[in-house]
C-alpha cells in the first residue's frame, strides 16, 4: 500500500511539473478572424477542386 502512495505521488509531482513546462511554453500567436475565414475560403476552393475534377474524370471513363 505504501509503496503504491509512493509512486502515485511521484508520477502526480512529474506531471504537474510537465503543466508547469507546458505553461511557460510561449503560445503561438493568435491568427485574426481575417486570416481564419481567408484559410476557410481556401480550403473549400480546394475541396470543390478536387469534387470537380472526379466528376470530370468519372465522365472520361463513361
């Protein structure tokens, strides 16, 4: 039983130590509405992109 307590705590004082690291990480800076809605916009260009060119590939083989 004790031996248990002991290495709950010593994993319980590495993780908190491992939030404490993840704290001081600096965080990547925050993109603005602007540039998540342009990255939005992009990423359904090219998902119509790609839906289009099936059909018209799906139509070459017919």
């Amino acid at each position: 039983m004790n031996q248990e307590f002991k290495s709950f705590f010593k994993k319980s004082k590495a993780m908190s130590k491992f939030h404490e690291i993840l704290k001081n990480v600096k965080k990547s800076p925050q993109k603005s509405a602007k540039e998540k809605r342009a990255e939005k916009r992009e990423r359904r260009a090219m998902k119509n992109e790609s839906i289009n060119l099936k059909k018209v590939f799906e139509e070459k083989e017919k």
